[in-house]
C-alpha cells in the first residue's frame, strides 16, 4: 500500500509538491515548538538557580553524601518529619562540627542572590530573617518547636534601642561569669581549687587597650589581614582555627581561644596534645539548661567537657583556664530576644558572639573581622576546611542572624571598611558610661 501511494504521487506532479511543502511546513513547525519547549526549560532552570540556588547545593551535596558515607551534612532540609527529639538533640546540638557538608572543590560557587540581600541588609542594619532562604527559615521553625533547651523567655522588643541604649544593656546584664567551684555540685567535688584562683576579668592586668576577634570565615582567606591583626593587644581566636599557614591573612598570634565542650571531648581535636590549646588562654563552653540547673548541667552536657576540663587541669595547673557560667550564655540569649519582634532560635549563642562580648569585658576596643559578612563571603564555612554551607555564616542551629544583627546596630563603621575588610569595632564595657537606670 505504501508503493502504491508514493507510486501515485509520482504520477501526479501538483501531489508531490503540496505534499512536500505540507513535511517541510511540519517540519518547521517542529523546531518552532522544540525551540519553544527549551525555552521555558531554560527560563525555568535561571528562575529556580537565581531563586531557590541553596535548596540546589543542599540536594546536590545530599547526592554527593549518598556515596560519601563518611562525610555528613546535617541540615533541617532532609530531616525526616517523624523524628525523634532525642535523635535531633544529638544531631543539631553543636556548631563547629554539626554541619558538615560533603568536600567540594573550593572555588565551587553558585549565584546566592537571597545571601546577597540578606549581607546588604546587615550591611544597613535593617535585615529580617524573611530575606532567608526557605531552608534556614524552617530551620528555625524547627529548632522553636523542639525547644531542646526548654526556653521560657517571652519579652520581645517593643522599641527600637538605639546604640547607645544596646550598649548599656549588654554592660548591665553583667555578661562575664565563669565557674568559681564554689557553685554546687562543684563545691562538693573539690572544684575551687582546680579552677583558677581569679576571675577571667581579674587575671588580665588591667583592660587590654586594642583588642582582634578573629572569626573563622571562609571570607578571610585572601584578605591580607594578618599583620593588621597581630598588631592589636590581644587577639581571640575560636575552637579549632589555626594560624600555621594562614598567618598573612590571619596573623599568628593567639591570646584567647574559646573552645566549646566537642572541642574537649572529641579525641580527634587532640585536645590533650594539639598545640593550638597551649601556652594561652583557654575558655570552654557549654550551654547547660535554660533553668540554670547546674546539677542537671553537670549530669547531662552536650559533650562531657567536665572529664576533660580535670585532666588538663592536672596537667597543667598553671594555664590559666576557665569555663563560662551557662548563666552567661543565656543571658546573651536574652538580651537577642529583647531586642526583635521575631522567634529567636531558642539555642545558645555561637562562639562568635560568646567572643565578642567577651572581649568586651576586657577591652578598652574591639576589632571584629569577619563576623558580619564583607563583600568576599562565600560558602565556605571555615578558612581552614574544605566545608561549604552558608548556614554557618547565616545560621541553621545558632542565632547568628540575631547575632549579627546586634552587633551592626552597636557600632558606628565605615561602609566601605564592612564591605571590603569585614571590620567592625565596638568599645569596651570600660569605656561605656550608662544611667543607673536599668534598659
């Protein structure tokens, strides 16, 4: 049948040329609709890359941790809905090691516009944690419900403190407080005389004049910092950041490190051993319960600091050592919630923040580097590891957001320093004078 119908065609010279023009007409009319079908699947990819690029870096490096199986990225993005709260308490817990993304190759980047906004608005001061992206957002969502630490403070902020006002509170909330072993249960157990005789404050001879804290962004890399901060009085330094080979961007001297409680307990922090924890200054942390329950503290902590804390004491007695009152952790916490209409995550604070209001304590001035995002920042989470996630930047488990937030609205800095250093300053508790009326 088919010869004898393009036999007839051939028979009929006016046949042939209708149907020829009829295959090329559909023809083109197939690459039109082929045309138009790529398209829209091209504009549909730019939307959701431009969009939605950090839901894309969580499926990929889902993909990558797949056949990977010792490298872990816990985020709230794949946490199945039935899971339990003791399975999401030892998962989420601590920053530093919590979140660890599948290694990508360090220049690996995508277009992050929402991370640009969000760094723009800190930038000015007026962020909201609506500029997040969906996946910290439900992040936050499910750290409020789960309220691992039993938080119970209510008061939101009303006003809008201006610097001065913010200031006054932090110096007011008496936010420097380390163990003095003479709290129970430590003082059954003989701590007043393994903790150091003086308070942290009280050891340093007087206030430091300048003082560096040195975030452990990925950002810093490349900066050319490092001179800048070595030159400073003393400089904070946090958990496991080293200088060994980064000195000209992160200097090289270390007066203080804060490390938190998987920092000590971790064997493969080798904090027994590692140089990093030596000839300094250490101060540990670990949140404990909102209620302020040291007993079920010293019971029950995120990570057995506690063991560790004694063995180096007993090494070495003189190194002067402290851990921070929980008190003080939650009062920080505090002062986040007062200060937002918003739900802050009802976790501690990061070692960041810890720092910084530490150093404040201290310090006649504080240079911060790197702790409200410059212009370089990037995915990478640590200067010193090859861990990409901007949810340690923005935050997934700590407040950093919040954290940020506050500290932009505390000080007074050249746009331009913020932008290309990442470089802010704020004066010491020294050297705020405050009304004895409480803010």
């Amino acid at each position: 049948m088919a010869f004898n119908h393009n036999f007839k065609r051939g028979l009929n010279p006016e046949l042939s040329l209708a149907w020829r023009y009829r295959k090329k007409k559909k023809k083109h009319q197939n690459l039109l609709f082929v045309g138009v079908v790529a398209w829209v699947l091209l504009s549909c990819i730019f939307f959701w890359q431009n969009t939605y690029s950090d839901m894309i870096v969580v499926r990929l490096s889902l993909l990558l941790s797949s056949t990977q199986d010792s490298m872990r990225l816990i985020t709230a993005s794949h946490v199945e809905n039935n899971i339990s709260a003791e399975q999401l308490k030892d998962k989420y817990r601590h920053h530093g090691r919590t979140f660890q993304p599948p290694v990508i190759q360090q220049n690996w980047s995508l277009d992050e516009s929402w991370v640009d906004k969000v760094v723009r608005g800190l930038w000015m001061g007026w962020a909201t944690s609506d500029m997040l992206s969906l996946r910290l957002q439900k992040d936050k969502k499910k750290y409020t419900a789960i309220n691992l630490y039993r938080v119970n403070y209510k008061r939101h902020s009303k006003e809008q403190r201006d610097k001065k006002k913010l200031l006054c509170q932090l110096k007011q909330q008496e936010p420097l407080r380390t163990l003095t072993g003479l709290e129970e249960p430590f003082a059954s157990l003989g701590w007043q005389k393994l903790v150091p005789h003086q308070p942290l404050e009280q050891t340093i001879r007087g206030p430091y004049r300048t003082c560096a804290v040195v975030s452990s962004a990925g950002a810093i890399l490349n900066s050319s910092l490092g001179l800048e901060i070595d030159s400073h009085d003393a400089v904070l330094r946090f958990n496991a950041a080293p200088t060994e080979g980064y000195e000209n961007d992160v200097g090289s001297k270390t007066t203080i490190r804060i490390i938190n409680s998987q920092i000590m307990a971790d064997p493969q922090y080798m904090f027994a051993d590692s140089p990093l924890y030596k000839n300094i200054t250490l101060v540990a942390w670990d949140p404990g319960p909102y209620s302020g329950n040291l007993e079920k503290w010293f019971k029950s902590p995120d990570h057995d600091l506690f063991t560790a804390y004694i063995e180096h004491r007993m090494r070495s007695p003189l190194q002067p050592f402290y851990i921070l009152h929980p008190d003080f952790l939650w009062n920080l916490w505090d002062v986040l919630q007062s200060n937002t209409e918003e739900n802050v995550h009802p976790n501690p604070p990061s070692s960041g923040f810890i720092g910084i209001i530490l150093m404040m304590s201290i310090c006649k001035t504080v240079d911060i580097y790197e702790f409200i995002p410059s212009k370089k920042h990037t995915t990478l989470c640590h200067y010193y590891e090859q861990y990409h996630d901007f949810a340690c930047t923005l935050g997934a488990y700590h407040p950093l957001f919040y954290e940020k937030l506050l500290v932009r609205r505390m000080t007074t800095v050249s746009l331009d320093e913020l932008m290309t250093k990442g470089k802010v300053t704020l004066p010491g508790f020294s050297q705020i004078t405050c009304s004895g009326q409480k803010v």
